[in-house]
C-alpha cells in the first residue's frame, strides 16, 4: 500500500485544506503515516504571511527532499501559489498545487508519477469559484473546523492574502447548512466557522454571515458553534444581539486589531478607528457581558514611532482584552508597506513584539482570574495530569483551558474555583448549560 504524510504551516484554513486532501488519498487508497517517517509522498501546505513562513515551508520541501530522495513531494497552499514556477524545480516536487484544484490532488499527482514530469497546477485566481472541500474527521474528536468562506479583497497595505488567495468567495447556504448536520450526526459537539476573511461571507449571493452562522447553529445535534477571525466593522449592534439569542455561540470573539494607534491603522489601510473597534468591542459586552475578546497586532509597522507603540499598549489595557496574539511586521513583496519609508529596525520590532506578549499573558490571567467562581460549560478535549487521576482539560466558551475531572469528549458544566496562570481548575457541577 502506498503511504503519503502531510505537513502543515499556517492558518487553521490551511489546516482544514491539508485534513481534506490528506483524505482524498485515503480514498485513493493511500494509508496515513507520521511527517517523521518514511512515505512515498510528502504533502506539505504552505504559508506565505511573512518571511519566516517563506523560509519554514521551503526548508521543509528542502529537507524532504534530502532525507526522501526516492520519494514524491507536493507542495500547496499560499506560497505555492505565489512561487509555483521556482517550487516545481525543486529536487522531488512533482506537483504545484496553490488554493484551487486541491479537489485533483490525487490524479494530478499520479500523473505528474506516470509520466515523470513534475506539473505545475497553479492558475490565475480571476473568477475563481468556492472549492467545496470534504473532511470527515477533526482534531480530537470533539471539535469540527467549518471552511464556508475563501479569498479576500480587502488590501490591507502589509497583507499578501488577497494576492494569494484570491477573490472572495463563499460556500453556497443550503451546502453550510448540509454541511453542519453532517458534523452534527458524526458526533462533533463544536463547529467552528471559519474563512480567510469571514466577514466577506456572502457577497454576491445575498446572503449575510449571520445566516450561515444560524444555519450552523440551528442545524439539529450542533452544540457548541465557535466563530473564526472577524473584522470589528462586523460587530455592530444588530449583530452583537444576534448572536446573544444563540445559545450555543460561544462567548469568546476574535476581532483583528493590528495596531491601536488611529495614525499606524491608517498607514495599514484598516477600515476602522480605533474607537470603532472599541464600539465593536462594547457592542458584544452589551449583550453578553463575560465574552471574551481576543485580537491580532503587528509590532513595527513602518514609521511605528515611540509615542504609536505606547497608544498601541494604552488602548489594548482600555479594551480589556482577554488574549494578544503578537508579531512583528514582515515585509512582503508586492504589497504597499514594502515601499514605505521608515521601515523600523528588527531589534525595534522584536522589543515591541516582547512588550506586547507580556501585556497579552497579563490581561489573558486578569480575565481567567476574574471568571473564578463561575459556572462554565467545558468541553473536555484530552487527558491531563498523571495517568488513571481521572483528570482531563478542555475549554470553555471563553476558550479558558480548565483541569477538572472528567473524560475527553464530554461536555459538562464544571465551576471554576482557582487559577494558576491561564489555567483554570474546576470541579464538576450537575448543572447542564449550552451556553459558552
């Protein structure tokens, strides 16, 4: 039997198009092993976001190639599709595969075998449609990730994704909603909805985001529904209160945030001020008050000065945010921050970035801390602590990790009664509850 083993950088979407493609195989009969061992075929799925997702994905093909001399390696995803030509050089790359055709991986590649020439498979993205792609099992058992939105055109001026991409397109709603009772009957308890640029869901078709988010979360046997990145233009009012009448939403947003400083958001080409966002934040407070919030920012956006930087970490302790996930600004080809002036210095950017994780560990325990106490629905993911304690960790609404007793793939209510760090413990209480 033929063996393939995948390798996945990036986006959580990048993972769901490996978990889809590494299943074509198997339908073709190929069997699953581990990265680390050996395979007849090697797909690794790109990202091309910064400069180190660049170096990690080819090092990757590279070593592949070095250590599997007689093996067939197909490299997809973002960069693929950016670098398709040089990639397809590469020593044992028989196939370039960007963000379309993933559905054809099995018999492109075969063919690329059959005839011994490697082929390049990536195309112009102009009209692209949305590739419905099928994946029947998911990290744990317990929650399912929901691709139902591809491509973005929002042209931030650090972002290289809309070129990569591709055009905005979305999965049909009658297809979301098929889609999410499938999960549903294959006992996934969470459904997490996610896209490149989820806020775009439904344009052209005359749908809204909410509409698929209802049909997710109305689909019979559907739990817990967890939301993707979503932009803060999309947290109106409406919006907030929408989502309160959903019992199974769970409470914890991630809004894109970049920088908290009106100027540096300009320069990025975001679509909002800082005090849309904290509206957009106070917004989803109104209606449920214990959400969490969680957001993205760049440290070292060119001409980043002291005084921006310092409004960034000001307006980050004003919105209370309960997670920060930081990194420094990465130049990309072909986008406009490339050409800017004043590009800020690493050792500048890795400081920022430094300040800016330990602002995010301070907030992520303030809010832990401040749900002790609680009841909390948990959806327990794995065993914890020493083997047969009985002990095991999940998540709740919130996305705060607990310890309690309990069995992975249960979902039970569980009072949080300590903290240490972002952990919370809790213990099992009879009460049942759907909401995050």
């Amino acid at each position: 039997m033929k063996t393939i083993a995948t390798y996945t950088l990036g986006c959580k979407v990048n993972q769901y198009d490996t978990e889809a493609m590494l299943e074509a195989f198997e339908r073709a009969g190929y069997a699953a092993v581990p990265f680390q061992e050996d395979a007849d075929v090697y797909l690794i799925n790109t990202c091309t976001v910064t400069g180190t997702g660049d170096q990690k994905s080819l090092k990757t093909v590279r070593r592949v190639a070095r250590e599997h001399p007689n093996s067939a390696i197909v490299v997809c995803g973002c960069l693929a599709q950016r670098e398709a030509e040089s990639i397809v050089r590469m020593d044992n790359v028989m196939l370039a595969v960007g963000v379309q055709r993933r559905a054809e991986v099995v018999p492109l590649l075969e063919k690329a075998i059959s005839e011994n020439t490697p082929i390049n498979a990536v195309g112009p993205l102009k009209g692209a449609s949305f590739e419905n792609l099928f994946v029947s099992r998911h990290e744990g058992k317990t929650r399912a990730t929901m691709k139902i939105q591809e491509g973005c055109d929002r042209y931030c001026a650090y972002c290289i994704i809309p070129s990569v991409r591709g055009p905005v397109r979305s999965m049909p709603l009658s297809d979301v909603r098929a889609e999410a009772e499938r999960l549903a009957r294959a006992d996934y308890r969470e459904i997490v909805v996610t896209g490149i640029h989820l806020a775009s869901y439904g344009r052209k078709t005359g749908d809204e985001l909410i509409d698929a988010i209802r049909a997710v979360h109305d689909a019979p046997g559907v739990a817990r529904v967890r939301l993707g990145s979503l932009e803060p233009v999309v947290a109106t009012e409406d919006f907030a209160r929408a989502l309160s009448e959903m019992p199974g939403i769970m409470r914890q947003f991630h809004l894109s945030l970049q920088s908290g400083s009106a100027t540096v958001l300009k320069r990025m080409r975001r679509r909002y001020t800082p005090a849309e966002y904290l509206r957009a934040v106070e917004n989803l407070r109104q209606y449920m008050p214990d959400c969490a919030v969680t957001t993205d920012v760049i440290a070292g956006f060119p001409g980043e000065t002291e005084a921006e930087f310092e409004e960034t970490l000001d307006f980050l302790r004003a919105c209370r945010l309960s997670r920060i996930h930081a990194f420094p600004y990465s130049r990309r080809k072909g986008t406009v921050a490339d050409g800017l002036p004043d590009q800020v210095s690493e050792a500048v950017k890795r400081e920022r970035t430094k300040k800016l994780i330990a602002l995010g560990n301070q907030l992520e325990r303030e809010y832990v801390s401040s749900m002790i106490g609680t009841v909390q629905s948990v959806l327990f993911e794995q065993s914890a602590g020493e083997p047969g304690c009985g002990m095991a960790e999940g998540y709740t609404g919130q996305y705060i990790r607990v310890r309690a007793k309990a069995a992975p793939g249960e979902l039970r209510a569980v009072r949080l009664v300590s903290a240490e760090g972002t952990l919370a413990l809790g213990e099992a209480v009879d009460i049942t509850q759907k909401e995050g």
